[in-house]
C-alpha cells in the first residue's frame, strides 16, 4: 500500500519532460548561458597573524628547509608579508588589486584568467582602465606589463603574478564595530589595511604566559620624502604573537596618528599615508 502511494506521488513521465521542455523554451527565449564573476575577490583577514592553517607535515619541512612559519602553513596575509621586496610598497588591498599568488590553483575561483593572451596580444587593450582616483591606484603597478612575477621573499613563500587588465581584483573586508568585543579587531584591521606592512625575518619561537608561541615582527617603511612632498616619517614597528602579548591597537593607531599629524615635522601634507579611518 505505502509503495502505490509513494508511486502516486511521484510526477508522471509527461509532466517531467514537459517542465524541462518549458525551461529549455525560457532559457532559448532569454538566450540566457553561464558567466563568471568579472571580478577576483579577496577576502581579506582583519589580522596580522592567523594560527590554525594547518601544521606543516614532515615532508614538508624536509623539502622546505627555510620555509619561515616553523609549524604552520602560511596564510594569504603571511604570504603578503612576506613578499618580494620589490612590492613592499603597496597595502593589502592594492596587491589584492594587481597581483594573485602564484600557487593560486587555476579552478580555485570561477575568476580564471583564460583570456591572458588574447588580452597580451591586443596593442591597444581596450580592457585598460586607468582610474586615478581609485584609492588602490598605483602608477607604477598601472605601468606593470600583466603576467610579469615576482618571487616570494623567503624559499617556498608563493611569489606574485601581475593581474590582466581584465581581471584586477577587490578585496572583501569584514563588517566591523569599535566596540565591544570586536573593538581591538577593528583597530587591528585598520593599521592591515592603512599601511603598507611587511616581513622581512621569520617569526622566532618564544615562550609567552608560560605557552609557545611565535612572534612576528611586522615593519613598515615611510615612502620617499619626495612622495610625501618634503615631509619625514620614521619607520615603524609591531610585534604580535599566536598567544595574546597584551598589545593594543587602539592604541597603536592613535600613536601613529598622532605622529603624523605632528606640525613641527611637516607631516601634515603626508596624511594619505595612513587611512583616515584610523
């Protein structure tokens, strides 16, 4: 009895073909066909270090002998730390804008660059869009010929790939509030974001409240004087751990404020060199 009405409740033959007939017609009338995203997005962590990326397996220690995390996997904000020098000039989101990592597996994303040469090919690249006015533009990575690379810092850090005209990407950032629980993230997202932050030593290995951690020293180096029209600004260090150091980046980002709005050293023109976010 139950299978006569499960049988009942099955559609008929007829009226499955007819619904697929119907969605055939639709799709026809619409001319409708799949299409890709036209832009690579990045999500984009709000913090310096992220600890469970996965413990590095003996083999890859033993093939990776200076590979800099001792004990993880690098994330994609280690790997933008520790990126050629070369690029040490652009913040996070203006190396998501030009450039992909060049272990990105090519079907990781529904963004793939299959039209590279097409694109190289084009003399006049009707896909060059120079916006100025972008907050991530970069005159020189604007000039940049799409496909050039450049290596990782360290051995077995993924180097970088300049993006086709066609194809720069955008970073997506988390929703934050200065307040509550989250308050110390959001100061923490604003100094990733508003300076162009970088690695240039793996983290070492300490003992911190009586746990092992890693301490990473993060550096940031001022552009030229010419760029910030006469003004001088010193570089800049943080060092943030895997276990809480007790480090607060509220506070952190008022002293940089603070710095670069002092009028004795004619930083007042310099602003654009921290987020006015912050």
């Amino acid at each position: 009895m139950h299978d006569v009405v499960a049988a009942a409740a099955l559609p008929r033959r007829e009226d499955t073909a007819r619904a697929r007939s119907s969605v055939e017609l639709l799709r026809a009338s619409h001319a409708t066909h799949d299409a890709r995203s036209t832009r690579c997005v990045i999500w984009t962590s709000p913090r310096f270090v992220e600890d469970g990326h996965g413990l590095r397996t003996d083999h890859h220690k033993l093939n990776n002998p200076h590979y800099p995390d001792p004990w993880h996997y690098l994330s994609y904000i280690a790997k933008f730390l520790f990126r050629n020098a070369s690029l040490r000039r652009l913040r996070i989101e203006q190396f998501n804008r030009y450039f992909a990592l060049t272990d990105e597996h090519p079907n990781k994303s529904s963004t793939m660059e299959d039209t590279f040469l097409e694109e190289l090919e084009n003399p006049e690249n009707p896909c060059k869009v120079i916006d100025k006015h972008h907050r991530n533009y970069d005159a020189k990575m604007e000039a940049l010929a799409p496909g050039t690379k450049f290596p990782g810092f360290f051995p077995g850090v993924p180097g970088a790939r300049r993006r086709l005209d066609s194809r720069l990407g955008c970073s997506r950032l988390p929703m934050l509030e200065p307040c509550g629980t989250s308050r110390e993230t959001y100061y923490q997202a604003q100094l990733l974001q508003g300076l162009s932050w970088f690695c240039s030593e793996p983290p070492r290995e300490e003992t911190v409240d009586g746990k092992q951690a890693l301490i990473w020293t993060i550096r940031w180096n001022p552009p030229t004087d010419e760029e910030l029209g006469g003004a001088r600004l010193q570089s800049e260090r943080i060092e943030t751990s895997t276990v809480p150091m007790g480090i607060s980046f509220e506070h952190k980002c008022k002293e940089l404020e603070d710095k670069f709005s002092e009028p004795e050293s004619g930083t007042q023109s310099a602003r654009h060199a921290l987020r006015s976010s912050i």
